[in-house]
C-alpha cells in the first residue's frame, strides 16, 4: 500500500502540480465555461425579446381599450390574462438564467506557480494528515489496474484550491484527523 500511495504522491507532484498542467487544466475549464457562458447570453436574448414582445402586444391591446375600438370581453380577457402569464414565465426564467451567468476568472500564473510548488512541498515534507486531507479534497478516484493508475478529479475543485488563497477561502473539511479537542459534547 505505501508503494501505491508513493506512486499516486509522486505522480501528483511531478505531473499535476506543474505550472504548465495546472494552466492547461484551467485553461481548459476556462473554455468550458466560455462556451456555456455562450450558449447562457443567447438564452438570455431570447429571453429579453420574448419579453419585450409580450409587452409590445400588452400594450397594443390596452390601446385598443383605452381608444374605444374594442370592449373588454371574456375572450379579450383570456387573452390579456395569457400574454400577463407569458410575459412572467419569460421573466422569471430571464431572472434564472442572469443568475446562471458568471463572469470570466482570471487566474494569475504566479498564483497558480506559486499553489504548483506549495503543493509539491507540501506532498512531499508535510504531515500524513495533512496529505490525506488534500488527496481527498481534489481527488475523487483513484484507479488501479495492473499497468495503469488513474487520477480522477474535478477541475472546478482544482481551481477553488489554487484561488483559496486570493479569496480567503482556505478551507478543507479534512485538514485534521481530531476534529475536537475535548470530550465535551458528542460523547
């Protein structure tokens, strides 16, 4: 077991925390994400049109209304009560999908050298506890066979831990193996 944990710990250290993989990895994400931020503005157009034309027939038929060239019956209201009803599905889902779109994050290749070689020194002289936590915190699975160990993980966890230190956020649910000091309370 200690040969394939050497292996995963080596593997991560010469591989994955490189400067040159973690940019192609977020550049990748990066990409990714471009694309979907893509597809989320053209929603959000269709949206906007689809609203504003709900709101141009709205006001067309209160015109018509307001001068006098037609009474308000129960097939003027129906149709009123459905353009209402269009015009607010249109918005909300508006509303969704601004919520859906995030800006673009730029991640300095200092910041990511600098997580890179943190992580190297790290694996390789920090405390087992402290390995452990961040093994599992960026890998999800690790697969072996009898030729080949695969390293599994998400790059959006990935990109959180090397922004960690640049948005405050330096948390890992499994950075220590006694979660309480005392025997206090949850006996």
């Amino acid at each position: 077991m200690d040969r394939l944990d050497n292996l995963v710990t080596d593997h991560l250290m010469e591989r994955l925390f490189r400067p040159e993989r973690l940019t192609e990895m977020l550049n990748a994400l990066s990409a990714r994400r471009a694309e979907a931020a893509q597809a989320i503005s053209g929603r959000i157009i269709a949206l906007q049109r689809q609203v504003a034309d709900s709101d141009d027939k709205l006001k067309r038929l209160y015109r018509l209304v307001e001068e006098g060239l037609t009474e308000i019956d129960e097939v003027l209201k129906d149709r009123l009560n459905t353009l209402k009803t269009e015009r607010d599905r249109a918005i909300a889902a508006l509303e969704r999908a601004k919520e859906q779109a995030s800006p673009a994050i730029r991640i300095e290749p200092a910041l990511i050298e600098r997580f890179g070689r943190t992580m190297r020194e790290n694996l390789s002289t920090g405390s087992v506890p402290f390995r452990k936590a961040y093994l599992q915190a960026l890998i999800n699975v690790i697969e072996v066979d009898d030729h080949h160990v695969r390293i599994k993980g998400s790059k959006d966890v990935l990109e959180k831990a090397v922004l960690a230190p640049q948005t405050g956020d330096i948390r890992c649910s499994q950075m220590s193996t006694k979660w309480r000091a005392g025997r206090d309370s949850n006996p």
